[in-house]
C-alpha cells in the first residue's frame, strides 16, 4: 500500500512542479511541508520525482513522440503528471510494465477525466512496449 500511496503523491508532486513558477526544490519542499505520509511512501515519491526531473526532456520526448494529433501542453495537467510519473517509474524504478500501466490507469479513474484511463492506457503502452525490462523487479 505505501507504493501505491507513493505514485500518488508523486503525481501530486509532479503536479505541483509543473503548475508552479518555482524551482523544483523548492517546489519539493513546499509539498512536504503540507503533506503527510510514511517515510517509505514520501521516499518513494521523491524516487520517483527524482528520476523524472533526471530525464524529463526524455520522458516528454516519449509522450510526444506516442501523442496523436496532441501537443505535450494541450494534455491536462493531472494526465500529464500520471504519464510523467509511470515512464519514470518504469524507466529508473524497471517496474513490470504491466504494473505501471495498472497502477497510472487506476490513477487516472480516480484524478482525471471521464476517459483519461483510456488515454493514459494507450500512451503508455506505446512508450513502454519496447522498453526493456530487468529481471530482477520490484513488487508494488
């Protein structure tokens, strides 16, 4: 359960980031300042915030590149923070594929739009379908 509590509150970071003027430390601390959560939950969230910020320009390259007829800025906000955090998560984390795209459709029905899920869903399994996977995972 922490896990799932941690992708949450790393879309609610990554949210948080991309809405704000401020820098992304200061945004990190500004979260923590209002939130609580068990350490293992905030560790992962900011894994997983931090393996977002160490490759954005990659990761939103990958939502571009699996957009259709969709510019990166034209997605809701909520959509793109479930994108961002799940490429992350799968891309630095080596997270089962299948669990990533499980974990951020299941967040989309609880964040985002009335089809959100559906969207989230096929973008991420055009990113994610080609990616390599470790063998040695990690469970949720």
């Amino acid at each position: 359960m922490s896990r799932r509590r941690g992708r949450e509150l790393a879309v609610q970071l990554l949210f948080q980031h991309d809405q704000s003027p401020l820098d992304a430390e200061v945004a990190r601390r500004l979260f923590w300042s209002t939130r609580r959560a068990s350490p293992e939950a905030c560790e992962f969230a900011d894994s997983l915030y931090e393996a977002y910020l160490s490759r954005s320009e990659e990761v939103d390259a990958a939502i571009r590149n699996a957009l259709s007829r969709w510019r990166l800025e034209r997605l809701s906000a909520i959509d793109r923070s479930i994108l961002r955090a799940a490429i992350a998560e799968s891309w630095a984390r080596r997270t089962p594929k299948a669990i990533v795209i499980d974990e951020a459709v299941e967040m989309a029905k609880k964040y985002g739009g009335e089809k959100s899920h559906e969207f989230v869903n096929a973008v991420l399994d055009r990113i994610l379908k080609d990616s390599p996977v470790s063998e040695n995972v990690e469970k949720t």
